[in-house]
C-alpha cells in the first residue's frame, strides 16, 4: 500500500495531497572476489591501479574442471538491489567472452549459487568452443556491474584470475611412438638395419631416466648410430673424383638420411590453487591452443679443446667449428656441423619434427627457426602431454640439449615474445619464472662393429684400448664387444681353420687366383691351423722353403764346382773317393757335398753362387727374394679367404680384424720352420664390395715390437698398423710424411691437414694420432663440394662446401 501511495504521489494529485514520495535508497556493489584452495582474488575499483606481476605472484589462479571456485561478491544496500551483470574478459578483448544477467534475488546472494570450475553453458559463451577458461588467453577479468538506483561509487568492480602452468616434466617418448613404416630419407639396403638400430637408441636412452620418470638435465646422453658400412674400392678413399671420394658422406647418409628420431614428450600440469599442479584429462582441455616452444642448444666444443686432442688436431678444429658460427639460423654460438657440412645448424635444417599422436598441432617459429611451437592434446591417453620428434643430425661430435619452454601469458607477450633470435640462457634469463623442462646433453657417435681376432694365444695382442681411445677423439666408437665374443671367434676360426684353407686354396676368387694358384702345391697339408707345429703358432701358414725346393739344384751345383777341371784337383778326388766308400753314391752325396760347402771359404762360395744362380735360371726356378714375396702373397690371399669365411660365419655386418705375426713360415730341409720378418703390415680394405660395403676384413702381419730403424721397410707397432688399416675400411687415405721419410703409397695431401705431417695414415712410427681433416671426415662431415651427386635414394642437392687442408679456409664469419 505504501508504494502504491507513493507511486500515486507522483502524479497529477500531489498538488492538492500535499504529500511529497518517499525515495528509495540506492544500493552498489563493493568487491567481488573469487575463493579456492584457500586463496582468494583481489577486488579492484580504480582502473589505474598498480601493474600485477605475472605468473603466480599476485594473482589468483585454480585448475579448471578439477578445482571449484567460489564466486562471490559484497553489496552496499543488498535489499535494494536490482540485477547484477557477470562479465568475463579475455586480455586484450574490449569485448566480454561470457556475460550472465542475475536479477535482484540472485544479486542479493552475494555469491553464485553454485561454485564454478571454469567452464559455462554454450549458450553464454562467446567464440569458445571448449566452453572454459584456458591457459592459452590468461590473464581474465570477472566484472561485475550493479543495475538500476545504483550508487555512482559502487556501480562497477572487478577481480583478476588466470589458467596457469605448475611446471613441465620432460620424459621420453619410447620406441613405441617412433613413427612406423618405411623411411623415405634412408635406401631400402638399410631399412631394417636403420629401423632396428633406431629402436634399440631409443630403449637405451629410455633406461636413463629419474626416478620420477623425467629427464635429468645433469645427464649425459650418448646416441651411438651404427655405421657399419666399409670401403670397398680405393677409389672410396683417394680418387681424383669428387663424387667417388665422397662414398663416406653419401653412405652415412643413405643409412640414417635426416638423423635417428628420438620420441621426446612433456607433461604439462596446471596450477591448483590449493598447491601443486594435475595433469590429463579432464583439466588438460583448459590448455586450449597454448603453444610451448621446443628449442636446442649445444656445448661449445671449441671451449674444450684442446683437452684429449693433439695440439695440430685442436688448431685445425678451432678453425673449422667456427664455419658461419653467427649464423642466425641456428643457436647462437653453435659449433655443430652446419648444413653446408652436412650438419644440421643452418637454414633449412629441421631438428624437431611433429610428434603426431602427442602433438596437436604445429606452428613454425619465424625468427628462431631452429625451434617450433606445439600444442598439447587435449583429450585421450596422451591428454595434457605435448612432445615432438626429435631428430638431432648424424654427425659424430654434434651435441644437444633441448628445452621445452612455456609461453609467457599475454599481457606479457604471449608466445611471440619467445620467438626471438637470442642464446637460450638469454632467453631464460628473460623469464626467470617461467616453467621450463632441460633435458641432458646428447651427444652424437659413429659406432662400428670390430672382431677382433687372433689366429692363436701366440699372437701377442694389440691394444684395443689406444685403438678406441684415439677413434673416440674423432667421434667414432669401435666396438670391439666382450671377452666372450672374442673367445667365441677365436674358437670359431680354430675349429674350421684348416677347411677354410684348404677351401680357399681349392677355390680362390677372382682376387686370390693370380697369387695362390701358382703356388697352392707349396702349402702343407693337412694341420695349417697349428702350422705342423703340434702347438700354437703366431704366423699364418707353412709353405714349402725356398731352400727345400731349390735344394736338388744346390747340390748339383756343388758338385759341379766339385767335378771342374783344376791342374790340382784334390777336391774332386776327394769326392770321388768318398764316392767308393761302402754306401756311398750319387743319390746320397748331399752327406758329403753340403758340409763341404759349408767349410768353404766366402770367396769359393762365391763361385759355388755363380754356378748355382745360372742353374736356376736353366730350370726356370725363382730368385729367394721372388720366391718369399710370391709365397707371402699367397698367403696373404689365403688369409684374407679365411677371414671372410668367419665373417659369413659371424653373419654380422662388422670389421674383421684378423691378426697374425707373419703370413707364413717356411719349413726348412732339416724340417725346422723359420718365420722371416714380415714384409706386409696389413692389407685393406678387402673384398668388401662382397658384402655390399657394410662387411671388410682388415689383415695384420706385424709383432709388437717392430724393428727401429724408420727406414726400415715397416716399423710400426702392430696397434698403429690396426688404427691405420682400420682406417682405411673406413674411408681415409694415405697421408704424406716427413719430407725425409719414405711416402705411403697413393698419399693425398689435399685429404689431410696440410700443417700436421704425423698422422698416423701415413708410415711414420712416430706418427700416433689421425689428423684433423680425418678427425671431421670420421665425424660424417661433407668434405667435398657438390650438389648433383645420385644415390639410390635420388638426387640431392645439399649445398655442401668443400672441407679445406687449410683448416684457415674454412674459418667462415
């Protein structure tokens, strides 16, 4: 009745009542703030109120979906209250994303009748098709306006929240989300080789790992790519031709093409109000497009030399790691090999790779274009988990450590911000408080497989571990396996030596057949394993001496020098009367001719030369020195036959390393063997072209202690003959040596660092390190330039710059 009268009070009648309305007091709001987990927003009034720090501090955030908030607000005048109207902001978005009109029962709640967990009704949603608040448009505004008979002081107030993340937890991604099918970047001759060499890198590096599961960033990762492929021609190593010179690049290449792919994921939880984070579904739908940088960095390698390194090899290092160090497409500072090189620093090289069933979708960085952005799933067994494939190069020495980066929000920038070419601890130091995951530093390998075998105990052993050391320099690992998988070889090669053998003296190949077929009738039979010795033997093989077949003719020539006419001739009347003694005769006079010879003096033995040196070129016999030479051919042959019979016998793409202390020894008159020194050091690279290059032998004829004398025509510790034999199967030439000292054959000046005269692919002993240029081609860098070299994969056309002697010309800004 009162308001009845009132309203009536303000018509016509007023005039003649007298009576003046009674007004109604106006009514506003006074904060409204949000409550979860113990924390609660801030109310504001005055636009111009200070900055908020970003991330956590200062600010209210809660995890949508898994978290409720209370929503509530305080009214001046609550019973007079009209409407109230709820509107939420995005940064950066003049206009509201939810709006909800409350009329003057709700108002006067002072609070939302149920909590909310951040998502809405479609029907009040704006442009949001996940209906919820997400990370990816953090900061929000909730406003809240008073309707009609406000107060001007309490008609608008607001508060501030975020969707934020807790932290990333980087993880392996495991073998299981290698991408399936065939490579299109590797020659089908290696696919399964590859693919099975790629699943077992990422099981091993999957057992290094927290216990918690993550990555630890103070570790160490080596990724270990086997590169058993093997020279099968000299022209892989020293040929005037480019295209044939560059066989080591273009094969590593076909076997692993863009690199091994490492599954990488991170798992992303989102912060709780009331502490700590949560991960997965359903939370992880409020993640919405947030885009988290991928990004890799590496370790200045130019830093640590020269530690471990010959100082030659570390000057001609320094200069080649710097090649185009500034370049902007990579991390600042990076000495991995460039695209130029073969490498994967520099335009055009792609590092990470979209993880699909972990990725949701791919944005390219524009100005750090070695990183990418990824968005995390949002649904299903992978939900709040974002990972990439990470595909560091094949080059040996290339190291890489990758970090996940969370954008910044956007009123700080958003992931733009990021997206600059700056060094990654720069970047870091930018946003000191923004969650990041580090993994270790991995660090790239060439691995090759090695047998190394002994024909017996007598051989005294090379040291296997001075091999590795000096190839681990260069980047390459030489896997020389267990104790029991030498002695498995070695028992293998004794049990089918002597069938071996004889095999291979029946049936020579193409290569053999000119050096065993002439001379198969000197080898013994049957025992060649233990060399008719009964024991152990260092040698190869026992073949008939020089001594024993040329011996008929050194008796007839002694008696020739017996029978000659002399004016004196007691010396054949001397022989003719042993002659007539009882059992003596012309078919046994080497009782008596032989210990004459051997008393006589040097100058009569001289003549005894003369006489014997014109019957053997009458019986078409060789010379001692033709006759060894022809022999240790042979055996050399035979060696090398027998050494790929346990290689099809091991049916491993591997090296051979079969060793023995001379190729043969030859069985005296008297029966006794005598091993002369060896005029053979090693032989490679074989017939490896038998096994498709990915299969070689590497023969070693050399005792430990070699002579003194470097002019001697071989003098190297039998260690350096495997390291430089070794080498050779794996595509380095001959280098020149000390201008004093005989050159090796074939030597490439041009293939070797011009300033450093003591590699050990040369025959200088004192040489005992692989020079710098050997230590980048061993590592898989280009060394030659070309853009139309053909494979079998088809042509390519990777820009590569020739790598110079001159370590100075490939110092590049």
């Amino acid at each position: 009745m009162a308001l009845a009268l009132r309203a009536a009070a303000r018509g016509t009648g007023a005039s003649r009542t007298g009576i003046q309305p009674c007004p109604l007091r106006k009514w506003g709001i006074s904060q409204i703030t949000l409550n979860s987990g113990g924390s609660t927003s801030t109310s504001y009034d005055n636009p111009d109120h200070a900055p908020i720090a970003g991330g956590r501090a200062g600010r209210f955030y809660f995890a949508p979906l898994d978290e409720q908030v209370r929503v509530a607000w305080t009214l001046v005048n609550p019973a007079n209250a009209t409407t109230l109207t709820l509107e939420l902001y995005q940064w950066g978005n003049p206009a509201p994303i939810w709006t909800r009109v409350l009329n003057a029962d709700q108002a006067r709640a002072q609070r939302l009748a149920a909590d909310w967990d951040g998502s809405f009704p479609g029907g009040e949603w704006i442009g949001f098709p996940d209906h919820l608040v997400t990370v990816e448009h953090s900061p929000y505004k909730l406003k809240a306006t008073a309707g009609a008979n406000r107060e001007d002081d309490y008609e608008v107030r607001w508060t501030y929240f975020d969707v934020i993340i807790d932290r990333i937890e980087l993880t392996w991604g495991g073998a299981a989300l290698v991408p399936g099918g065939a490579r299109g970047d590797i020659a089908a001759l290696y696919q399964a080789q590859t693919l099975a060499d790629e699943q077992a890198i990422n099981n091993q590096l999957g057992l290094m790992r927290q216990a918690d599961l993550t990555l630890n960033p103070a570790d160490n990762y080596d990724v270990r790519l086997r590169c058993n492929q093997f020279t099968d021609w000299v022209w892989n190593m020293e040929d005037g031709q480019e295209a044939r010179r560059s066989t080591l690049w273009l094969k590593h290449q076909l076997q692993w093409g863009d690199g091994p792919r490492i599954p990488l994921v991170a798992k992303v939880y989102i912060a709780r109000a009331a502490g700590g984070g949560v991960h997965g579904a359903p939370s992880a739908r409020a993640l919405g497009g947030t885009k988290f940088m991928w990004d890799w960095e590496s370790q200045d390698e130019i830093a640590a030399l020269p530690g471990g390194h010959n100082a030659a090899v570390a000057a001609f290092l320094t200069r080649s790691l710097d090649y185009k160090r500034n370049d902007p497409n990579g991390p600042p500072g990076s000495t991995n090999c460039h695209v130029e090189h073969g490498g994967k620093r520099g335009a055009g090289a792609a590092v990470f790779g979209r993880l699909a069933p972990v990725s949701a979708a791919t944005t390219a960085c524009v100005t750090r274009t070695w990183a990418t952005f990824e968005q995390a799933m949002l649904a299903g067994p992978q939900a709040g988990c974002v990972g990439v494939v990470f595909q560091p190069s094949r080059i040996g020495g290339d190291t890489y450590r990758v970090v996940v980066h969370a954008p910044p929000d956007k009123c700080c920038g958003g992931p733009a911000v990021l997206d600059v070419a700056t060094a990654g601890a720069t970047l870091r130091g930018n946003f000191p408080t923004l969650p990041t995951a580090r993994s270790g530093i991995f660090k790239m390998w060439r691995e090759v497989r090695i047998r190394y075998v002994r024909k017996s105990a007598a051989v005294v052993t090379a040291d296997r571990a001075a091999i590795g050391t000096e190839y681990r320099r260069a980047d390459l690992i030489a896997d020389w396996g267990s104790a029991l998988d030498r002695a498995t070889d070695e028992a293998t090669l004794a049990a089918n030596f002597d069938a071996w053998c004889a095999h291979a003296l029946a049936h020579p190949d193409a290569k053999g057949n000119p050096a065993i077929t002439p001379n198969r009738a000197r080898f013994e039979a049957p025992d060649q394993f233990q060399a008719g010795t009964g024991g152990n033997t260092s040698f190869g093989f026992v073949v008939e001496s020089w001594e024993s077949i040329t011996r008929p003719t050194l008796i007839n020539s002694i008696r020739q020098y017996v029978m000659k006419n002399r004016t004196f001739n007691s010396v054949r009347n001397n022989y003719n009367a042993w002659l007539n003694g009882v059992g003596h005769g012309v078919a046994n006079d080497h009782l008596y001719l032989l210990p004459f010879y051997n008393g006589l003096s040097a100058a009569k033995k001289q003549k005894v030369q003369v006489i014997f040196d014109a019957n053997l070129i009458a019986a078409n016999l060789p010379t001692k020195a033709t006759y060894e030479s022809d022999l240790e051919g042979a055996c050399i042959q035979v060696a090398r036959l027998v050494a790929e019979q346990l290689l099809v016998q091991i049916n491993e793409h591997c090296m051979i390393v079969f060793h023995v202390e001379a190729p043969v020894g030859y069985r005296q008159p008297d029966a006794t063997i005598v091993v002369p020194p060896s005029g053979a050091g090693g032989l490679s690279p074989s017939t490896s072209a038998k096994f498709n290059g990915r299969g070689s032998v590497n023969l070693v004829f050399l005792p430990e202690v070699p002579v003194a004398d470097p002019a001697a025509k071989y003098h190297v510790p039998v260690t350096g003959v495997v390291m430089h034999e070794a080498a050779h199967n794996l595509y380095l030439c001959h280098a020149p040596a000390d201008p004093a000292l005989t050159a090796a054959p074939g030597a490439r000046q041009d293939l070797h660092d011009l300033a450093d005269l003591r590699c050990l692919m040369n025959y200088d002993q004192r040489s005992d390190h692989l020079c710098g240029y050997c230590h980048l081609k061993l590592r898989g860098w280009g060394t030659i330039a070309s853009r139309n070299l053909l494979t079998t994969v088809g042509p390519i056309d990777g820009g590569l710059v020739k790598l110079w002697h001159d370590a100075a010309r490939n110092q590049v800004p």
